[in-house]
C-alpha cells in the first residue's frame, strides 16, 4: 500500500519516516521550485503538480487526487498547512475512493468555524472565553456593534471565525478603535482565508496558552495526552512549546484533559488532534479552538510519551483501535522543549529571509531531534512558510532539557540565510524562560523593550579585530594601487597584445 503526503518540507519527510517503519509505501508532490527538494527525494515517488505558487500546486485539490489516482495510492495524508483542514480536500479524497488520515469531514468543517467551535465547547460543558455567539454582521450599526462590545468588555480581539495563525485578528483596547479593528480584520481574513467573517472575544489578561493533544478512533474512544505550553509567542504565533507546562498541577492537568476529550467525543472526533486553552491568571481555563491536525509541535509530546502520533495517525485510518493506556498518555517521562528555526531576519523585524543554504550544520547528540527540510545547496523559497527545521530537545526535567536545547542552539550553524537562530540563543539564557515565568504577552513586550538592539552583539574582542582587520585591508588595498600604477603602462602593453592576440 501507498500513501500520498499533500504536503511538502520537514512535515512531509516527517510523515514518510512513519510510513517507512510501517512498511507503506510513499508518494511525494512537489511544485516547481521544489523539484530538487529534500522531501522529493525522500520518497518513493515524486510527482509535479503546477507552478511554485501554493494555488497553483499544493492547494490544488483536483492536481492532488490525480497523482492519487495515477499512484494508486491507498491513503493521502495532508500534514498540516495547506488543505490539512480543509473539509472539502477531505470529502474529495474519500469520494475518489481513498482514504484521508484524518478526522471525519463533518468534524473538520464544525470545528475549522471558531464560532461553531465554540458552541460545540459550550454544548460539551467546557468554558469558552467570553465573545459574541455568532459572526458579527457587517451591516450592524456602529452603536449596536460598541454596546455589544461593551458588554463583552474591553480589551477584546476581532477575530477571524477561519483560519489561524494570527492573521485576520485585531486587538481593541477602547471603543474609539473598534470600527476601524473590525474593518482591518476583516480585510486580512478574507485575503488569508476567503472568509471575511469575524467575531468578537475578549481578550484575557496575561494569559498562558495551553493546549491538549488527543487521540480518537472510529470506535468512539478517545485519549487524551498530556499538555504542551505554547505561551512564548509573537504576534499569535507559536515560537517555543514544551511539555508538560511549567509549574502544572495533577488536577488541572487531568481537568483540561477531561475536556479536551469530551469535546472530542461530542464532535465524533477521530485521529490526531488539538484542543487549545487560555488559562488565566487564577488558574481557570477557557477552550480557545480546535485544531483538526497534526500540530507542528506534536514532537515533544511524542517526547515525553513515547508514542508516535504519526503511526497511531495511520493505523487509525486502517481501521484499528486505540489501545493506548491513558495513564500512559496523560503522564510525561521528562522534560521537552521545541524550536521552530526559521529563515527569518530577528533583528529585522523578523522579515522572511529566502535564499540559498550555501553551509549547514545541525545539532545532534543525546537528547536532540531534528526535523529538518534544509540541506547545503538547498533552497529556502520565497513562496511558503520559510521553518527550516523544527529542534527538539529532551532531557530528564526541565533544567536538562534547556542545556540541551541551549547546546543545540550553539551547534547550529546556517549559512547563506538569516535564521532564527542567534535569537533562540538569547531567549534561551533569560531569566523569565529559565523560571517559566511566562504568558502570551511576554515575547512581544520584551521586543519591545530591546527596541531593535540585535540579538548578535558582538564582544569587545570581536570590535578589535574588526578594527585590525579593516586597517589591515586598507593597508593592503592601497599597496595594490599603488603597484597598479608603477606597472600600468607595461600591464597596458601586455593586455593590448593578448587582445590582439584573441582576435586572430
């Protein structure tokens, strides 16, 4: 049997590696300038599917399910990104005749609609974050929209009822901005998304984010594992995750895990995936969203469990039961901490920095995993997410595992591209990460305190021999001239007569 993998870079080499280990066979796509990238050669097969654009390639649902039918391949895994929640990619695929790993379609388009989501929570018995029950319509009047902000109250976000990510959401801090939030939300949700829509949610203050992996099968059992810790973020976006969460009492952990598997089982979820929580500063949580995929993070839960989420993916599309014992699931053997390198610029503002890798150099040793899609030579495109690998570090507690995943940070070397790299290094050694002492909040407002001050500060050694090395390269450039010009008029012979020489 084979399986197509919708997908491209470390996830899709990510999910051939459990293909492999289960004897399936594995089909790549690629679109034009992936052609020649890690994950193509990776599989078994390899199949072009359009231009180097994602909707021309891998967005396109019919290109897609023609390499399925061309491959014959049993399944299509979507990895995550992309069509990875997409109900209508998911519908396509088992009405060709194929199976799709992952929920069911009804559970993708329920859950994939943060409103609807949020009912379904609510309807579970589980507490969501105060907000409107319903997107907000455009043609409400300003003074119906501010009252019903009121009563929500401020701070608030717009948010964008699909999609994630970040995009498509607007803080509001007064009623003066509302209007203009709202407009500007919507605005980027319908180009991210194609869906305009937008509610409104009240904004917790200090917040951690933590979220709770499940498992179901098509038997009705679901399990639930242990938490990860996704509070260091920029601009809503995931930076660092770890499990378990920093200072987690037994209780909480098992009540957060009590409800991320009812609202699983009230959707009829099955395979992998993701309830997400706000936790507040007394300690009450409140369901944020559902995922209906693998996360990116999904290895250090792997970590700390032993139990590859891939395989139970696949094996759970095959029809076989979840036998897994939730003790086993919900209790965590060590520490593990995740990094998502990117080739971003981090003392530019974090700007996308594609380009190619001309040296490359990954951490390894105990206690280090590396999914990587880069590798020397390789290209980092201008067209897609720009992650180069995602490190993750284990250790036997938290302590270990941050030396480890500082070592890691030290051994890596990218050369070609800026990455995320130096600033890994520095978050690493602050005191707020060392004692956990965290919320969502934290990354953004330390960026701004540093105020653009580069995470690369070079020692005072480092200024003295650039100092050397400049006066140096001065000296030796103004000898060169100065033997240019005591040779000239020979040098002008010679090139003359070579030039006639050519011509002949």
């Amino acid at each position: 049997m084979k399986v197509l993998i919708a997908n491209r870079g470390e996830i899709a080499i990510r999910i051939m590696r459990a293909c492999r280990e289960m004897g399936l066979g594995t089909v790549a796509v690629y679109s034009e300038c992936d052609r020649v990238a890690p994950h193509v050669g990776f599989a078994d097969e390899a199949y072009g599917i359009g231009a180097s654009e994602p909707r021309e390639s891998y967005l396109r649902i019919d290109r897609l399910l023609d390499v399925a039918e061309r491959a014959d391949v049993w399944a299509v895994h979507p990895g995550y990104g992309f069509l990875a929640e997409n109900a209508q990619f998911a519908a396509a695929v088992r009405e060709a005749g194929r199976v799709f790993i992952g929920p069911p379609t009804e559970a993708i388009a329920l859950m994939g609609g943060k409103v609807a989501a949020r009912a379904a929570a609510r309807a579970a018995g589980v507490r969501v974050v105060p907000g409107t029950d319903a997107p907000i319509d455009p043609e409400l009047a300003d003074a119906a929209l501010l009252a019903l902000a009121e009563d929500i109250g401020y701070p608030l976000l717009a948010k964008a009822v699909a999609g994630g990510g970040g995009k498509g959401m607007r803080r509001v801090d007064e009623p003066s901005a509302l209007v203009a939030a709202l407009a500007a939300a919507r605005s980027e949700a319908g180009s991210a998304f194609g869906d305009s829509a937008v509610y409104l949610e009240r904004q917790l203050q200090r917040p951690r984010h933590i979220e709770v992996q499940v498992l179901g099968d098509e038997h009705g059992t679901v399990v639930p594992f242990v938490e990860r810790e996704c509070s260091i973020q920029r601009r809503h976006q995931k930076v660092v995750e770890e499990a378990p969460a920093v200072d987690m009492p037994r209780a909480r952990r098992v009540a957060m895990a009590d409800a991320a598997a009812s609202i699983a089982r009230a959707v009829g979820y099955s395979s992998a995936g993701t309830v997400e929580f706000l936790v507040d500063e007394s300690g009450d949580f409140y369901f944020l969203e559902m995922n209906t995929r693998l996360q990116v993070e999904h290895g250090v839960t792997e970590a700390v469990t032993g139990i590859d989420l891939v395989q139970w993916q696949i094996r759970i599309a095959q029809g076989a039961p979840l036998d897994l014992a939730p003790d086993r699931a919900l209790t965590p053997t060590g520490h593990a901490i995740e990094c998502r390198v990117y080739a971003e610029d981090p003392d530019a503002s974090f700007l996308p920095s594609p380009g190619v890798v001309r040296h490359l150099r990954a951490p390894a040793g105990p206690g280090i995993r590396d999914d990587s899609c880069a590798m020397a030579g390789g290209e980092v495109p201008l067209f897609y997410d720009p992650l180069i690998s995602k490190v993750v570090a284990w250790g036997a507690d938290r302590d270990a595992a941050t030396a480890r995943m500082r070592r890691a940070m030290d051994e890596y070397e990218v050369i070609g591209v800026k990455t995320t790299i130096p600033f890994f290094r520095w978050l690493l050694r602050t005191e707020a990460f060392a004692t956990g002492a965290v919320d969502t909040t934290f990354l953004d407002a330390t960026l701004a305190e540093r105020d653009g001050r580069p995470f690369v500060e070079p020692s005072a050694e480092a200024e003295e021999l650039a100092v050397i090395s400049a006066a140096v390269h001065m000296f030796l450039e103004a000898s060169r001239l100065e033997a240019a010009r005591a040779t000239d008029v020979g040098s002008q012979w010679r090139r003359t007569a070579r030039r006639d020489a050519l011509r002949a």
